[in-house]
C-alpha cells in the first residue's frame, strides 16, 4: 500500500512534489498500488519510486523522470508518457495499452513478463506492438 504521506504530497502537484524531493533526497518514495488515474504529473521526479500495481491509467506522465522505479504490474492505459525518462525501470507485466510513448527512453528498461502475450510500447494511430522478446 502507498505510503499516506506521499500520496498527499502528490496530490499538492508538480511543483511541491518536485521541491520536496529535492529537499527529501534520500527518501524513496511509496506509491505502491495507489490509484493516480487522470494523474496531471507532467515533469514529475518520481526518479526510484515505487510504483508497482499503481493505476495510472489516462495520467499525463510527460517529460516525468521515472528512472530506476518499480513500475511492475502498473496500469498505464492510455497515458501520456511523451519524452518520459523510463530508463533501468522495472516494467515488468506493466500495461501499455493505448499509452503514448513518444520519445519516451526506455534505456536498460527491464520488460520481462507478459500479460496478454505483448506490451504495448507506442501510441501512434497505428500503434506498433513488439513483444518482451523483441526489445
């Protein structure tokens, strides 16, 4: 379960999440399992995070800097995660469906797993499909 204090932090938007991180250095954050559907986290630093069974389905996650988090089992259908930095993430079983991944780095990004045989990894109109075994 995410951490409350975390969640409420978030919930004060970008610019005070971002600031508190940056005073917090040392602090991992939990969002474990929590619900950000419709999420405005645009630029977030979410940098080692947990964020494993969190719903972020339709958040706007562009230009986030998620590298190094557990982002397992996570739902990101139909969320934008345009110029997102995903690199060393843990990807594992996560959910890409209709997700928008434009310039997203997905450097040393770990996709092992399958839920429905392959993930989803663009959001163009024809979105292209590769497997975990592909990348």
């Amino acid at each position: 379960m995410a951490e409350t204090e975390h969640l409420v932090r978030l919930q004060q938007g970008t610019d005070a999440w971002n600031a508190w991180r940056g005073a917090n250095p040392s602090v991992c954050p939990d969002l474990c399992e929590a619900n950000l559907n419709g999420a405005s986290l645009g630029g977030a630093l979410l940098a080692g995070a947990n964020l494993s069974k969190t719903n972020l389905g339709r958040a706007n996650l562009s230009r986030a800097i998620l590298c190094g988090a557990n982002l397992s089992r996570a739902n990101f259908s139909k969320a934008t995660l345009s110029e997102a930095d995903l690199s060393e993430t843990n990807l594992t079983l996560a959910n890409f469906t209709k997700a928008t991944l434009s310039q997203a780095n997905l450097a040393k990004a770990s996709l092992s797993g399958r839920s429905s045989g392959r993930q989803i990894l663009a959001g163009q109109p024809s979105a292209r499909r590769i497997s975990a075994r592909q990348i």
